[in-house]
C-alpha cells in the first residue's frame, strides 16, 4: 500500500473522529452547565436535560469510541483497492449521518431510556440501515479484493478471515435494534442486581483479545530484539486460563459477596501490565508513543477502580452516584481515548497528524482534564453515597464540584477542538499540495519518475 493511500485514509478517519470527539464534547459541556446553572435550560424549552444526555453518552460510544475502529476494518479492507479512499469517505460519511439521525430523534423525544441503546424508530432505523450500507460497501471491497488478488496481492488466508468478519458483522444491524427494544429487556429491570464479576469478566476478555489482535491488525512487524514467542506463548496461555475461570465461576443470578466473583473481576488487573509487555513484541511507531502508555496508566485505573467499586459495601454504596459517571470516563475519556490516539497514529504514516496527536500540550490538557474530573465526581459520589441529601438538595460543595467539572470539561474539550483544527487544516493544504502535483505532472515532472 503506498503511503499517500495510507495516509490519506488515515486523515479522513482522523477528521470524522475527532469531529464526533468534538460534538460529544461540546454537548457534555452544555450538560455540566445546566448543572451550575439550571436555569440556562429555560431557553431551549422542551430540549432539557434528559434529551441532551443521550446525544452526550451515544455519540461518545458510536462515534469517538468506535470510529478509530471502523477506520481500521476500512484499511483493511480498502485499502489495497484503487478506489479505496473514496469507499472510506462513503462508509465514514454514511455511519455520521446515521449518528446525527439518532441526534435528532433523541432530541424531539425518542429513547428508550437505556444508556448507550437508544436506537428507536426513525432514528434507529436510518442508523441500522446505514450500518446495512456499509456492510454492502465491505462486502464489495472483499470481492473486488478476490478478483484482483494478483495485482493487489491479497492471499488466501487474509481473504478467508475477511469473509468471517463479513458473516458476523451482517447480523449487527437487526442486533442493535433488538437489543435497544425495550419489552426485551426493560430500562430499569426490577429482577436484576446489576452486572456481576462473570458478566464484567466476559465483557474484559473480548477486550484482551481484541488487544492481543490489535498488533497485527496495525500491519506491525515483530521486534526482533525481544523474545516474541515466549512473550506471546505467556500472553495467549494466561488468556485461555482466564477463560476457564470465566467458565467455572457461578453465572446468572451471583452475589458480589461471593469470593468467586470477586476473584473472578480482580483477574483483570493483570491485563494491563501482560498487555505492556506483549505489544513489546512488536515495533510501534513514534505516532502517539505517550498515548501508548497512557492506555496502560488508564487501564490499570480502570481495572482498580471498577474491582473496588464492586466489592462488597463498597458497591452498596456507591452504586446509584456520580463514582459511577467518574468511572465511565476513566473507561472512554481515558481508557478508550488513549487506545484511540495509537490505533488512529498507526492507521497510515501522516507527519502532520502524528505532530497533532503527538503534541505534549493538548495530552497534558487532556488527560490531567480527564483525570481531575474522575476525581472529582469520584468525591461527589462517595458524598452522595454517605448522604443522599448532598445531591437531592445541592449544597455548597456540591455546586463547587460541579463547576470544577465544567472546568475540567472544557479542558478536554479545548484539546479535542486543537485535534480537529490540525486535520481539518491539513485537508486544506492537501489540496493545495494536490493542485501543484497536478501543475508538475503538466510540465513532464512525474513521467520522468514514473520512467526511472
């Protein structure tokens, strides 16, 4: 694959990133306004509070936290083909017109009330049939690929693994749908406690494997200084032993008092520190090498704070707070942003989005942001937790730690709006970089390198 090719689809699922990190962004600081100041909300009449939330949280999920991802399936799939950055923008194009559908309709009223599977009547629909087109899109570039695999040198193998991905990924559409209808499973579901250690254990694994997978999905090749097999022989065994304790601890109906599943959830701590060392294996480039480590700083407080959390009387407590809203952005704003910033660093070999996203200034803002706003909301929720009425009656200090959230929102916000600049701007020079080769290639410039 030639670099402008790579970088090319790099930079545009750079730009619908960032964009959607943008919006999301934005709509989280009109939420924690409405917090300090109710009565802002006066203005916009039936769009309160509640309708906001679902633009907030879902576009974080579907948009920031997902498109990196959806951008990598793209480069493997597009990516050998001729037209293969214009199926990008197509695929990125018709996944953000989805996501401002589903605004929209949760906007005039339609959700069901499930965090993060508010996908509902039109909004739903036009979402799931966007998802629909892009698998058209992919299936597309998986035959083509077949037909041309003399000339792009696609093998076998890679063709075969495409294909599996192909029939697992045509059910997600009508799965979405499903699962966000609400006589399946109701928002609030009386004959449930919550998640258990078995079902938070299951959910972490298929984390771990997309992490053991990630290296060679990148294209990344071995480091030949390290002992890659034993690394890679520890990580894949104490992966299968996580899978056999996911299989023998109780399932379904499961106490957090029981040992079981509090050995089962303190597990994942490990995963952090074995992820470390096994992507050691593999020469990772200089893009987003702070990001890199980021990822394993924000894992490992994730994977403590969420054992905490569910350990008994802890769990009691702080069940039904703002520690809960602390850990999600441990998990999206940290966790998942990180992840991102390497997956989106490695997707090509563009020198203007690895300054971006490499720049020690928008990551300090970022993540000291990202940090004090866990702690933040962390010590509300253990107030609320003790005393109930520090939230249902807002005293002082509540109201001091909500304005320092909007602080610490704005932060992040203004380091996502620097990204978006950055390869919003390069799109522009783009062009005019485009124009001049075009000029070049006139004047007998590019016949001459194409001969030598």
């Amino acid at each position: 694959m030639k670099k402008a090719e790579e970088s090319g689809i790099q930079l545009e699922v750079a730009r619908y990133s960032f964009f959607w990190l943008c919006a999301a962004n934005v709509v989280g600081l009109w939420l924690a306004m409405l917090l300090v100041w109710p009565r802002l909300g006066d203005w916009l009449g039936e769009l309160t509070y509640g309708r906001w939330v679902p633009l907030h949280m879902d576009w974080h999920l579907y948009g920031w936290c997902s498109l990196p991802l959806l951008g990598l399936a793209f480069l493997r799939f597009f990516g050998k083909l001729p037209n293969g950055g214009s199926l990008t923008r197509w695929g990125l194009l018709l996944w953000s017109l989805g996501l401002v559908a589903g605004g929209a309709a949760w906007l005039s009223g339609q959700a069901t009330g499930k965090p993060f599977l508010n996908w509902t009547g039109r909004g739903g629909m036009l979402f799931a049939g966007a998802q629909g087109l892009i698998w058209i899109l992919l299936a597309y570039a998986w035959l083509r690929a077949a037909r041309l695999r003399t000339n792009t040198g696609e093998s076998r193998r890679s063709l075969f693994l495409k294909g599996i991905c192909l029939a697992v990924l045509i059910g997600v559409p009508a799965a979405l749908l499903w699962t966000s209808d609400t006589t399946v499973y109701p928002p609030v579901n009386p004959d449930s406690g919550g998640a258990t250690g078995h079902s938070l254990l299951a959910s972490t694994l298929s984390l771990v494997f997309l992490m053991g997978a990630l290296p060679e999905l990148l294209g990344l090749d071995l480091n030949k200084r390290v002992a890659k097999k034993r690394i890679r022989l520890i990580f894949w065994s104490v992966f299968g032993a996580s899978v056999v304790l996911y299989l023998s601890i109780d399932h379904g109906d499961a106490s957090n008092h029981a040992l079981n599943q509090i050995v089962g959830l303190g597990s994942l701590l490990v995963w952090p520190v074995l992820v470390a060392l096994y992507w050691r294996a593999w020469q990772w480039s200089d893009a987003g090498a702070l990001w890199r480590w980021a990822f394993y700083a924000w894992w490992g407080c994730l994977a403590l704070d969420g054992w905490v959390l569910f350990l008994p009387g802890v769990l009691d407590t702080m069940k039904f707070t703002n520690a809960l809203v602390a850990h999600s952005h441990i998990a999206m704003g940290g966790m998942v942003t990180a992840l991102n910033m390497v997956i989106i660093g490695h997707l090509g070999r563009s020198d203007t989005l690895a300054a971006r996203i490499g720049n020690v200034w928008a990551f300090v803002l970022w993540n000291a942001g990202c940090l004090a706003y866990a702690v933040v909301m962390s010590v509300q929720g253990w107030r609320e937790g003790w005393d109930p009425s520090a939230l249902f009656y807002y005293d002082s200090l509540t109201g001091a730690l909500y304005s320092a959230r909007l602080v610490c929102g704005l932060l992040m916000a203004v380091a996502s709006l620097y990204w978006l600049a950055g390869v919003v701007r390069s799109r522009a020079r783009g062009r005019v970089a485009a124009a001049g080769e075009s000029s070049d290639r006139g004047k007998g410039a590019w016949p001459v390198m194409e001969a030598g």
